[in-house]
C-alpha cells in the first residue's frame, strides 16, 4: 500500500502540548499529516553521543521514525551550515552568515545519516516529501542509493536572487541538489523566479515549457504552492481557548484597552527591533493611545546558542527597557514581553481578542501567524492585520494594512490606522482575507502539491483518473 513519507529537519511534538514556538513547516505539515496519515521522519530535537536506533512511534494515523545527532552533527549541521549560512542567506541577511568547510562537511554528513535510516523504511510505492531548506541535498542522496520513488521537495523559507546566492562558497550545489527532486515547490511567484533564474544564469541551464527545469541530464519541475492553515478548525481551537487561564488573565487585566499583538519565535528575520520603536513611536506621537493601548509580544528565544541570536535578544531588551521606561505607569504597563511559548488554542484565544495583529517581518517565506491571526477573529468583531510587503502572506491579503518592515514611520501609521478603523471597514477587509483562506487551506496545499508531484512520476495513472 503507497505510504506518504514527509521528512523534515524536526518531528513536531506529539503529546498534545503544541506550544506556539513551533515555526509555519511544523504547524502546517502537522496539520496536512493528521488528515492524509503516513509516516513523519525528523530529528528527535536530542543531542546524544552514542549511537541509538531510530525511534518508531504510532499516534493515530502518523508513524513518528526519530533520530538523534551527535553533538558535532548539531554544531556544523544545524548550528553551523544550516542556521548560520542558509537561513541568513535566504532572509536577505548575508553579512550575518558565518560559512565554514566543516560546517558544510557536517551538514552534508548529518544529511547523509538521514538518508541511510530512511533506506531502512522506504518501500517501492511510497511517496517521499521532503520539506526546507536543512534538507536540500537529501533526494540526490537518496537517487545516488537508487531510490526510484517520487520525491518532492518544499520550501518553506524565501528563496534568495541569483546575487545573493553568489555570496555563499559553492553556491551552485544549493542549485543542483533541487534539480534531483521531481518537483519543487516554493511559497511565493519571486521565489520561483529567483530559482529559475538561479538554474539558468548560475547553472547554464534551460527553463522549458511547463514549469520544467534542465541542466545537463537532471530535470525538475518548479511551481507555486503558497501554504495556508487549518482554516474551518481554528475559529473553535480560539473559542476553546478562551477557557485557559492565560486568556482570562490577559482579558481581565486590558480592562477595556486595546491589544495589539505580536507572536514571533525571537529571531533577526521577524522586525522585532523595528516593530518597537514602531510602537515608541505611536505612544509618542498618538497620545490618545496613553494608557488606552497595550502591545504583548511573543516571542520563544530560538537558537540562542548561535551568536546572532544572542545579540539580537540583548538589542530587544534594551528597546523594551527604553518603552517600558519611558511611558509605565503604577497602573499601565504598555508593553508586555514574553519569551516563553503558550498552548496554540491559548495562542488562538488573544488572536481573537486582539484588536490588531502585528506581523512585520523584514523577510519571511508566508508567515502562518498572519493566516491564524486572520482565521480565529470574531466575524461580527474582526481585529486588523498590520502585515509587511515581505511576507508571502502579502501576496494573498491585499487587504491587510500593509506597511515597508523597514519604515518605522510607516509601521507607526499602520498601527494607528488599524487601531482607529471603524467597524465596518474591518469587517469588509476580514472577509476578503477569510475567502482566501477559505478557498486555499492547508489540506488544498497538500492536496495541489501531491497531485502534481503524482501526476509528473504516474502520467499515465493521472491521465487515466482524469478523464
């Protein structure tokens, strides 16, 4: 019987305490996977020393196979090549980006682990879906060992231009790996370009017809599948959540004030500094807004043990100290700052009791905070979504308040302009956004990816089914 394999760098937590660190590739895969079933194979989040087996584990309809790294595998594969080349490079960040030949070594050697232990599972009808960026070079692995099963490949991360790519040593392996996936989907039309562009100019390759990709004897095909969120379960996960404890306190303690909210893990690609000298800003030059606006930001620390990470939670800290400072009073705190994670029914509950939803990154691949933000509103009192023009997100909810991430001028007069928005207009610019994600939810993006991956490797089946 064909099985879905899905593989990613981390297995998302499957005791039911989802906490809202979780990034967009676990939320939405999570999602896709509890109604198609399979098996899921990642990282178990351990570092361990000695060698163990892979770890099965059967919830439902989901095989969990988990494997642990070695401390040196962490270092250069996740820390190192991963985190500290890829992920900056991707965001548009390349003077952050700390490149070494070990660290590549590790993150091609951790890769290889992978493959190996997934040798040892897959059957000859599984569909095997491979997701983000610490993974690019495992289908070649796989082909090499004689792997003749579909393998797609999404990413969830922007994709950068040919001219950034160039800045990393090699750059031209990224390129190659994706070229040995049968099909390659990527969140946004730019992103797209940017690897076709890639494949033709950095490669010499050829773009043909029907979104298909070739250079030398390797064929792929890239398209367009921007993810969404499990659109019709939300609005009841947020009610529920209105029973925690958190959600009563935090409703209790507004008393009547507005809430402005922001959930980001704590990372450099999500505008955090931006976003509060935005709000400084707003106190400074609203001051209607003294006393009658609150903002809670938060935001899980993430990789704090790469240095980026560190300097950046130092740099928030100050410019909450300098808001916190400057505008408390004995009964109003007008910034709450946490870095701890919440349930994601909790998560959902303030989404809805939020007037304003803040989400300004400075680059992100879609950004599922903003389609949750959106998804768990009260219909007869939807809350406004302050969106960057560089989210993904961005390309699909026109009608968000949408502000430059980089003009803290402007985040100040989207803040503004959300907070003061009469009833009707928000609810006019809701409804348009909830078609969106009514029309397009996660399992449509399982469902558009799958299929085509099917109809690419199974011509003649797919053609069959389709007549």
């Amino acid at each position: 019987m064909s099985r879905l394999i899905v593989v990613s760098n981390r297995v998302a937590k499957t005791d039911g305490a989802t906490k809202g660190s979780e990034g967009g590739l676990a939320v939405g895969v999570m999602a896709a996977m509890e109604k198609a079933g399979g098996v899921w194979f990642g990282w178990s989040g351990k570092v361990e020393n000695k060698n163990e087996p892979a770890k099965h584990e059967v919830r439902g309809n989901i095989e969990y196979v988990t494997v642990n790294l070695r401390q040196s595998e962490y270092n250069q594969y996740y820390k190192g090549y991963a985190n500290s080349v890829l992920w900056p490079l991707f965001h548009q960040r390349p003077e952050l980006m700390r490149y070494s030949d070990a660290d590549l070594s590790g993150y091609l050697q951790a890769n290889n682990k992978f493959a190996n232990e997934l040798l040892k599972i897959i059957q000859p009808d599984d569909t095997i879906w491979i997701h983000d960026y610490h993974l690019i070079p495992l289908g070649k692995m796989l082909r090499d060992a004689g792997i003749k099963n579909s393998i797609g490949f999404f990413l969830h991360t922007p994709f950068p231009s040919l001219d950034l790519l160039r800045t990393v040593p090699g750059y031209q392996k990224i390129l190659k790996g994706l070229l040995h996936y049968d099909l390659v989907g990527f969140q946004t039309q730019a992103d797209h370009m940017g690897f076709c562009m890639g494949v033709a100019q950095g490669l010499g390759g050829e773009i043909l017809k029907n979104d298909r990709l070739r250079f030398e004897d390797r064929h792929c095909t890239a398209r367009v599948y921007p993810i969404s969120v499990e659109t019709s379960a939300l609005p009841e996960a947020a009610t529920a959540g209105e029973a925690s404890d958190e959600y009563k306190r935090l409703y209790n303690s507004l008393a009547d004030r507005k809430l402005i909210i922001g959930v980001d893990r704590l990372d450099y690609s999500k505008g955090l500094v931006q976003r509060f000298q935005a709000y400084d800003k707003l106190l400074g030059h609203y001051k209607e807004f003294i006393r009658k606006a609150v903002y809670l930001q938060i935001s899980p620390t993430s990789r704090g043990d790469v240095q980026a990470y560190g300097d950046l939670a130092k740099r928030i800290d100050r410019e909450a100290g300098h808001i916190i400072g400057t505008y408390a009073d004995f009964d109003w705190m007008p910034l709450r700052y946490l870095n701890r994670g919440f349930r994601r029914r909790t998560i959902l509950a303030m989404y809805r009791l939020a007037n304003v939803g803040l989400v300004t990154p400075l680059k992100d691949g879609m950004n599922l905070v903003a389609k949750e933000y959106v998804a768990a509103q009260n219909p007869e009192n939807p809350g406004v979504l302050v969106l960057s023009e560089l989210a993904g997100a961005a390309d699909e909810f026109d009608s968000a308040v949408i502000v430059n991430p980089y003009d803290v001028s402007g985040i100040t007069g989207g803040l503004a302009q959300a907070l003061n928005m009469p009833l009707d207009e928000r609810i006019d610019r809701w409804r348009k956004m909830m078609d969106v994600l009514e029309q397009h939810d996660i399992h449509a993006w399982q469902k558009s990816f799958l299929e085509d991956l099917h109809s690419l490797t199974h011509p003649q089946i797919a053609q069959a089914v389709n007549q």
